[in-house]
C-alpha cells in the first residue's frame, strides 16, 4: 500500500455522552442491560435523563473516539457522521477538530437535535448506555464522500450504524469505494445486541469485503451464534480477514488465516470506567497497521491505549498517546 | 434564628463550564490574566473556543456550585440564576435538580443563549476563565422570588453578577428581603478584577447589610485597597460581620469582630484543578453556619471541602460531601 493522506477514516454516529455515576438498581428500574447500549426514543432520553444523576457532557461515538485516538496517536484521521446544528453538535465539531480529526460532514438544520448517549457508569466501573440517535439518523450514502474514502488506507464502520436502514447502503457504498482505490476496510460488531438485530447483514457485510474486524468475546459468540469463545475463534480460522477479538482484562486474540497471536492485556491500576475501551483498542490497532506495525505489536499498541481510557472518566484519550506509547516503548 | 425550610439560597449566573486543558502560552496569545476571569462578548468567546483543546462540558457557575456543594453536605438549598431553554440551559438545569438544589427561575425564551464559561487548566491546576454570560443577563428584580428568599437562614450572592446593573437592583432587593424574614446575607467577591470595576457598590452592599463575607487574599486586598493581607486583615477587625478569608494552600482566616480564627488548609494529595475551591469553600462555611457549628469548625469543614474540588477536574463535588466530611470527623 503507498502513502496516502488518511491513515484512516470512521464512519458512526456522531454523539455527545452524557456520564453520570449510577447503580445497578437505577439500571433495573429503567429495564436497561447492564453493560450494553439500547436505542431510546425521545421521549424515554428525558425521562432517563431526568432520573440520572448530575452528568458531565463530552463528545463521543464509538468510531469518532476511534478517529480521535488515531489523531492522538499522531496518525492522521477523518470522521464522516452527522450532528444537527445546536449547541451539542458545536460542542462535538469542536471537540473532535480540536485534535486534528477532519470532520467536513455537513450538519442538518432541522429535525431532531444532536445524538445523545446517556451513560451510567456503575461503580465497578462498567458502563450502561441508553442512545438517544437524533439527527444521527439522518447519515446517508450521500455523506460518504469518495475522496475522502480514498485518500485514507483504512476505511473503519461503526457497526451501530447498522440500526439504521439508510446507513447499512452508506456502508456498502463505502466498502466499495474503499476496494476501488485499493484501500482496507475495518468493522466494529460494536455490541452484541446489535449483532442480534442484525446478524445477516453483518455476516453480508463481512463477505462483501471486511479486510480487519474487531469484536469482544459476546460479539463474536453472538455473531456465530456458539456457545464458547473458542468455537467462534475457530470460525474465524482460515479466512481471508484479520480479526481482532478483544476479552477486557484477559487481553487479546488476533486471527488471520492459520496466524494466531494471544496478546495480554496491559495491567491498569484502578478500572475508573471502562467507557471507550474498545474504541480506543480499533486506535491503536489500526495506527499499528496502518504505520507497517506487526499483528502482535499492534495489538499491544491497542490494549495500551484501552488502558489508558479505563484509567480515567470518559471515552477519549486524556494524555497525548503518541508520548505515552513512545514512553512505554510501544511504538 | 429559628429553622427554616431551606438552609441557604443562592443568586448567581447559570453557567455551563467547557473545561479543557492549556498552557501560558494560550492565556497570553488570548489575552487572558491567569487566574481571573474575564467577561467575553459572542464573538471573542467563538474565536476562543475555535483555538481551545477538545472540553467537557458540566454544569459551573460560582454560587450555583456553592449551592451544590450545600446539598452534597445534607443541606438544603435553592439557587436562582437565567438560563435558556436550550440544550446547555437544559443541562443546568437537569445537574443542579438531580442533587437536589431547588431551581424554579424561568429560563428565557428568546435572545441570547445559555451563559457559558470557557476554562483553560495550566499544568499547575490553576484555572483562567472567559465567560460569555449570554441568557444569564437577563436575571433580575423580578426572579428575587420573595417567598423563597424569606424561607432561607442565608442568602448567598455571587459578586459577579455586579457586572450586570439589573442585578444590582436584584441584589439589594434580596438583601432587603432577606432582612426582612430576619434571615442573614452572605456574599462572595468573586476576583479581584470584578473588585476593581465595582469597588464602591461592593463596599456600599457591605455597609447595606452583608453579615458574612467571602474573599481571597487578591479581593480583599482589592477591596481596601492595601498592600498587603495583613492590612486588609485589620481593616475588617471591629466590624458587624463574619469574614471568611482564603488563602488557598495556606488555610483561611475568619474574623468575627475582635474575634480571630487562623485555620490550616485541608492537605491534598495531588492538585488536579483548583475549579470550584473557592465555591466549595463557601458550602462548607455557610452549611456549618447554618447547622448551628463554630466558626473555627465551619471554616474546617469548608477547607475539607474546597480540597475535595480540587483533587479532581470540575467545580462540583464528585463525591457524597455529607458522608466524606462525617468520615473525616468534620461534621
């Protein structure tokens, strides 16, 4: 692959997180899975909202706290997804362009506001995410610029996006446009709900031209519906794809054809919240081969940046990655 | 002075903080003096968030956080503030309720946003605001609701809002009420530059009828015009009032007539971001003042509280204030 002037761009939903600390019985009562996302409707975003406790607002959405890890990392990267033009949607524009992530997708003027995650974060600090979509929904393939897709060497989707109609033919379209000019493309099952929800159309997908997927141990099972990581490990043996499959602190397993690496997980002090690890685990991995890293290096590159997002409160780097990962000898 | 349905009552902006980290170099090429806060217009506030790093947004504000603060310590509290009924003012709003604090200030329908106050953190946790007050100007005489004014042992007015003539009016028909329902009158400086552009209406209200008064070392000086702490330290013996002075690291000193308390500040472990010291210091003094404690014991409560703030990035309290300072033995 040449030089290009994108290590990568992200494709999801463009979100503010909204984190608050809460408990398991708060979860119960709002019928909300612990640990996973549901999609909430408006009327039930105030209500949640209303019982939350006082929050912090920051910028989020799993492939854009990808894009802002990679930029972190000093890798160059874009971010394709939709705000509307309100204060939350200022505050994200801001938020992700402040750290060197291109965003140029134009913001809708009307409908609904700017796509927002409520997040509680229990005190073993797993977090539960009820996602309000909002002018999120209305990303289409007319947003999926080709010359941004192929100017970067890995195009990265958000398997969330898939909840939504509109987005699953953006998605193709950015498939193939990154296969025409000679790009990867990466995936996110992002939740194992979700995979679920659309189970077909991610097999499909991963068919149609998925080159690096990324998926943690419920993902994958739900994926090929096993019953043991292992089994869906072995589905994954043989293919014409590079998997990564993350498994919180036991590490990581990365697949590719007959190649396996079983890479451990970096030890973190104190899990404060866990909000944003798997995105930041896509930055370093990504950054590592788009930079010629090897699969195993890069996959220590990625468990060190999850690391350092567990270690504090919100989804995205809150040191400059690429001193800490240079500091620990990682790149 | 009997009990009463609320402990304190607070009058100050409705502000919603965007929090980023800075350096020297930002605040000079800014203009901005370390340390203080400066009152932006529309457009410098756009210019200075464009060029800021990637903020988290949370509920701020210098008497609604001192308003937060009583609640978190088991007290009861009201704040009255202006914001609009935006997606910012939709947040204050939500964060100042969701610990309890009574806020009932119709927000503004039309006009300027939500009040937001952009804060630059040095590497020595110092912090450097511009604060645009947008919808928080159009507080006034009419939002001193004089039932609740009537039912608070204290009414606690923020010195900033002196920037505002409306709100000079406000405050003197709070203090009027106040004295009238035999309650008593707290206010804080705020900084010392908002000291040197209202010098003569500070001392005026002082005189009016202010029985607690809140300042650090900067604003005192300021207000009397002294070089030194000492000085200004005199200048306040003899008086009809309580002074809680502050001198960060160094403690704080309560003068109460002839009488005079040197209090040690609260030891913190590492100095994260100084945000909300001084308002966190005024919750511990006005809660202790209202629950009936010494002056000597309220000053330690408030510097217990104040280093709570400080230990972590944000105005407000992270923690349960009530059980961390009954933990401490403060309470």
């Amino acid at each position: 692959m040449t030089e290009r002037p994108l290590d990568v761009v992200g494709i999801g939903n463009a979100i503010v997180d909204v984190l608050a600390q809460s408990d398991e019985a708060f979860l119960a009562a709002k019928g909300l899975a612990k640990g996973s996302m549901t999609l909430i409707e408006s009327e039930v975003a105030d209500r949640i909202y209303a019982a939350m406790g006082a929050g912090v607002e920051c910028s989020g959405g799993s492939a854009a706290n990808t894009m802002v890890g990679v930029a972190s990392l000093g890798g160059r990267a874009a971010f394709l997804g939709k705000v509307k033009n309100d204060q939350l949607g200022e505050v994200f524009m801001h938020d992700i362009r402040a750290v060197g992530v291109e965003f140029t997708t134009p913001p809708t003027t009307r409908g609904a506001g700017t796509a927002r995650c409520l997040i509680m974060v229990t005190p073993d600090g797993q977090r539960t995410m009820a996602t309000y979509l909002g002018a999120a929904v209305e990303f289409s393939e007319a947003d999926v610029v080709s010359g941004t897709i192929s100017s970067a060497a890995y195009t990265y989707l958000e398997g969330y996006l898939f909840d939504k109609p509109s987005a699953k033919a953006a998605f193709r379209k950015a498939v193939d446009l990154a296969h025409e000019s000679d790009g990867k493309v990466a995936l996110t099952l992002s939740d194992s709900f979700c995979v679920d929800r659309h189970r077909d159309d991610f097999l499909a997908l991963i068919d149609h031209g998925v080159d690096v997927l990324f998926a943690n141990e419920a993902e994958i099972k739900a994926l090929y519906r096993t019953r043991t990581f292992d089994e869906a490990l072995q589905a994954m043996r043989g293919r014409n794809l590079i998997a990564a499959l993350t498994r919180s602190e036991a590490g990581s397993v990365i697949v590719k054809g007959e190649d396996i690496h079983v890479v451990e997980a970096t030890k973190v002090a104190r899990v404060v919240d866990t909000t944003g690890a798997g995105d930041l685990y896509a930055s370093g991995f990504l950054h590592g081969l788009a930079r010629g890293m090897t699969l195993a290096a890069s996959a220590r590159l990625a468990g060190f940046c999850a690391a350092e997002a567990i270690g504090h409160f919100g989804a995205r780097p809150q040191g400059n990655l690429a001193k800490l990962a240079a500091g620990a000898g990682m790149t």
